[in-house]
C-alpha cells in the first residue's frame, strides 16, 4: 500500500515537493521503525536502502578506534540518511545509526537512483538544499567541538533533538551521549546534573524532558542558532 501523502511530508526534502512530483515517489517508499542503536549504515559496505526521517534522530559518527566514537553530523526529519547515493558514492565512509528511535519512509537505493536520474529535477533540487545543509552543520560540529565547552554542546545537541522529535521529552542515554559529546561519560552526567540544577531539563532513567526551552537555549552555544537558520533557509520553499 502506497504511503500517504500527508506522511511523507513529514519528512522536510520529501515536503518541499509539489503533490505531482511527490506522487511517482509513494509507490516505492515504505514506512519502518527506527530502533535505538541501529546501524543503518556501515562504512565500506554498499548502500541498499535510503532513509527518510519522520522522527527520530541519526547520528554519523566517525569510528576511530580504540572505543573512541565521534559525532560529525546529526540527520532527522530534515533531512535523509544516505545521502552520499545522491553524490554518486557508493558506499559511505562513516557510520549511521540510531541514535533517538523514531521513524523513517525507506526506499531501495537502486529505485532513489532511478528517481534522482532525472537531471534538475524537483527531487534533485531538495537534495541539492539537504546537502547544503548538512555541510552546514558539518563545519559548525567541527569548529564546535573544538572552542566550545561541553554544557554547551550539550544544550545544543538537547535542543535539535527536541527539534527533530517535536516533543519536549524523548530517551537519550548518557553512553550515547557521551559519545555524541566525545566526552566522558562522568562528564556527562556532570553536565546533566548542572542543567537539571538550573532548570532546564529533568533527567531520569535515560529520559530526557526539557522543562524551560528558553533557559536551555540561553545555555547553548551560538551553534544551534546558526545551524537551525541554515537548515530552515536552504529547505524553505522556493
């Protein structure tokens, strides 16, 4: 059975479609559950399948060995996870998996190729806009994590999360945030503690609530501004 429509607009590139060029697509998405910790995608292995969130948030992490695991870029409902297919690679060089479950439209990567082939199309074009705004966020993680303090990130990660989830609460464990943070887990839940402390947030049992947005935004760094404005102008319609 065919998607609805109302669905897949859902998704932030998939909604961007007028209904006729979103149309031919329906057939060949199905909908999937996004569990926690899933690997999506591995590096060095073929693509078979493209992702397209709903809610939920996955992360691309960067294996360096020795348990070390680094954030480079985080993809929810704006964006899609696979999108080095529409850049001509054939398999990834960086890992993605599930960081806050959630849901995602899937499509074969052998029916997105065929769908992206049609050159300056209407789908290409939000691709086009996805890409912009993962580099975006790809330059603004790195020169992050490198200037700014850890409560920081922290705050920002917490608010795009929300973002993507559209819900003030959702589960988050501190060893995947840890990882996220390139932290220690002690650190983070130093961290969690502060902004429990200050108001922000309740912390318990690996769920996350913010309770005062606007003193959470107040503690995160710049980044989350910049990377929020970005992602909205390059998917706003034309």
């Amino acid at each position: 059975m065919a998607i609805d429509p109302a669905t897949a607009r859902r998704n932030a590139v998939l909604g961007g479609l007028a209904d006729q060029h979103l149309a031919p697509l329906l057939p060949d998405l199905q909908q999937t559950e996004l569990a926690l910790g899933q690997v999506l995608h591995e590096p060095g292995e073929p693509i078979s399948t493209v992702y397209f969130p709903l809610a939920g948030v996955v992360s691309v992490v960067a294996d360096l060995g020795a348990d070390q695991v680094v954030e480079t870029a985080t993809l929810g409902r704006e964006g899609i996870v696979g999108i080095s297919v529409f850049l001509g690679a054939t398999t990834p060089t960086e890992r993605s998996l599930v960081q806050v479950a959630g849901q995602a439209l899937t499509m074969s990567a052998d029916d997105f190729r065929e769908q992206i082939a049609v050159v300056d199309g209407p789908l290409t074009g939000m691709l086009r806009r996805a890409a912009q705004a993962m580099f975006t966020q790809l330059a603004r993680n790195a020169a992050c994590n490198r200037v700014h303090p850890v409560r920081q990130r922290a705050a920002r990660w917490l608010l795009m999360t929300a973002d993507r989830m559209d819900s003030a609460s959702f589960d988050l464990t501190q060893h995947f945030l840890a990882q996220m943070l390139a932290v220690r887990r002690t650190s983070v839940n130093e961290v969690a503690q502060s902004l429990a402390q200050d108001g922000c947030i309740t912390y318990t049992r690996g769920a996350i609530t913010i309770t005062d947005r606007r003193r959470l935004q107040h503690q995160a760094c710049s980044c989350y501004e910049v990377i929020r404005q970005a992602t909205d102008a390059a998917l706003a319609a034309p």
